[in-house]
C-alpha cells in the first residue's frame, strides 16, 4: 500500500534524524536475531543428517529411538553417545566407547572394521539453551572461550539468557504497550470528546483504579493462579492503561469545540469518524510524547517484578532475574555488567527512536 505524501513527509523527517534512525536500524536488527534465537543459542543442532534424512532439532522433538537409540524420551544431542550414533549411523558400538568409534567414523566411514553411512551436525554459535546447565567447574563462572559471558550461579550460559530474556522483555513490552495504548487513547479520547457527566464519571473511576495497589493485587493472582507470562501480561495491562488517558483527554478537550470539528458536526459526520479521523491525528504528538515513558515503564516494571520474585515463571529466561544474580554474586562481576549493558543499550535505543517519531509527527518540527 503506498504512503501519503504526509506519511512519506514525516517518514523523510524521521530519516533526517540519524540518531532515530540508526537506533530502529539497529534495534530492528537485533530483534529480528532475537527472533531466531533457537537457532543462535541452543543444546540442540540446527540441522541433523542420519543416514542421508534431514532432522530439524531446534524446532521439533525427536526421540533418541529415531537415531538408533534405546529411549522414546527426547534425544539429548550434547550427549557423546547420541552424537556418536548420529555420525556412525546409529552403531551400537556408540555405547562402549562414543569418543573413539565417532572419530573412527569421521576419519575412515568405517566402525570396528565395517563401513557406516556417516551423519553430521550443525551446532549454533552459542551451544547451550537458557535452560542448560553446565556441570563443568565453578558456578559463577568467568566469561572465557566456551561462555562468551560467564555462567551464573546455576552454570546457566549468560549469553543465551541474555538473547532469550532481549526477546521476552520486548514481546511483553510490545503486546502490552499496544494493547494498553489503545485501551487508553479510547477511554481518553471519549472522555475528552463528549465531557460533562461522561468525563466526571470516568475521572472518579480512574482516580479508584489509580489507588489500587498493583503489586498487591499481583501477589494474589499469582498466589491463586501461578506465576505465566500471559498472566502478567494481562496484570499489565490492567493496570498501565491509564498511563496515556490524561494526555489524549486534554487534546480531545481542546479540540473537540474547533472550527473544523463543529464544520464536521454540521456536515452530519459522526462523533466516531470525528474522534479518530479529525481530532486524534491532531493528538497524536502529545500522545507520542508519552509512549517512550510507557514502553520503558513496561520494561522497568517487568525487571522489577522479575527482581522480587513476581514475574516470569521460575527458570525463564529473565533480564530482571540477572540483575537479581548480579546483587547476590557480587565477586561476579560480569553479571552486573551484563545486566548493566543489556539494559542501558536496549532502553537507550528505543527512547532514541520515539523521540524521532514524535519529531517526525510534530508539524512543528523541521529539520536543516
């Protein structure tokens, strides 16, 4: 669908701002990497070749039958023996000695003296999940050649919490700042437009949800319900929509008695094409001036509760729960810088791009 030439006009504003423009390029890059973190960080090969058929672990289950083995349970692919039977084509000789008759196998195709159709691996950058837990030494452990970023206090690989927790934090953010958002620009914008009883009414509901006390009501439903994301999406929601009803409320009002609203009134336009067509575009600057509060209030808030134990469920992949690693590790420092980093870079870089989207809307606004 093409652009209209204003969209295209404030489209060229926001390019003309290279701080705004260079912070989406390089926050749409690492999202978009985000996205496929399975096949970045993970215990599990990308791809698999087993007697010349193709295997997908990253995304599909498949047992370690399906590779010449015993169990029906899913395969567990670091295991030595279960990547012996991969490369040798499922030899039973795997279960003696893995190491030996593996590197047999990829040097002559051949085990114990008989030839073997041999399979091969490809492993992401980062061989370990969120989840893995790495035995191997001390936990924390220092960053080195095998964990780019240490290990935390669990031998959990940090790098592949860091991607997996980057794309939790902007998924709940996203879901929960458009959802609240346009449960707020609505309430908002009906407040402003029809005021009288209709805006009195809903400024006291909002001054009675204003003073409920959220981490309470959080505490309950997860005490109740259990701790999940989708819960605590909706809990956010519940309570963050309100963030922009102030805003679009005091445009509305000082719109709403202009001479193009009442031409339209007259013309016979209804009150929703001239709530959302005439009066919100002209609100949409101040609106676009709070979003960058909402969408790092949504991320702060998440760490927050992820900090005290009210957030993701146990064991996921948690920005909030590696700051809380870093204050109780504290002769680890690499937990502090990585949590330090991660949230500086990641909130910096949106405030910069909403700040070059409310300048590329403000009519107001021109660039040299």
């Amino acid at each position: 669908m093409a652009l209209s030439e204003l969209n295209k006009r404030r489209w060229r504003n926001f390019r003309r701002n290279g701080r705004a423009f260079w912070s989406l390029v390089i926050f749409s890059i690492l999202f978009v990497l985000s996205m496929f973190a399975e096949l970045i960080a993970n215990d599990k090969p990308i791809v698999v070749n087993f007697r010349g058929e193709y295997f997908f672990p990253a995304y599909n289950f498949y047992p370690e039958t399906a590779f010449g083995g015993d169990f029906g349970t899913e395969a567990i692919y670091r295991d030595e023996a279960v990547q012996c039977l991969i490369v040798t084509g499922g030899s039973q000789a795997c279960w003696d000695d893995p190491e030996t008759f593996m590197a047999e196998a990829k040097s002559s195709g051949t085990v114990e003296g008989q030839p073997v159709e041999t399979g091969w691996m490809i492993w992401p950058p980062v061989p370990y999940h969120y989840k893995t837990i790495n035995n191997v030494g001390t936990a924390p452990s220092a960053p080195d050649a095998d964990h780019w970023l240490g290990t935390d206090d669990t031998a959990r690989d940090v790098l592949a919490r860091v991607i997996y927790g980057f794309r939790t934090s902007i998924l709940f953010t996203l879901i929960v700042t458009v959802v609240a958002s346009a449960v707020g620009i609505a309430a908002g914008a009906i407040q402003g437009y029809f005021g009288g009883k209709t805006d009195l009414i809903f400024q006291r509901l909002l001054e009675i949800w204003g003073s409920t006390p959220s981490l309470y009501v959080i505490i309950i439903l997860f005490a109740i319900l259990g701790r999940s994301f989708w819960l605590l999406v909706f809990v956010t929601i519940l309570f963050g929509w309100p963030a922009l009803v102030g805003v679009v409320r005091a445009e509305f009002l000082r719109a709403r008695n202009f001479e193009y609203v009442r031409a339209a009134r007259a013309l016979g336009v209804t009150d929703r094409t001239i709530m959302f067509r005439h009066i919100l575009p002209n609100a949409m600057v101040a609106t676009l001036t709070m979003l960058p509060f909402v969408v790092t209030g949504t991320i702060s808030g998440l760490a927050a509760l992820d900090y005290l134990g009210y957030g993701l469920p146990a064991g996921a992949a948690s920005l909030g729960e590696m700051a809380l690693q870093a204050k109780q590790n504290l002769q680890a420092p690499w937990l502090a810088f990585t949590a330090f980093f991660t949230f500086a870079i990641m909130l910096s870089l949106l405030i910069f791009i909403f700040e070059g989207i409310r300048d590329a809307f403000d009519p107001r606004k021109t660039f040299a």
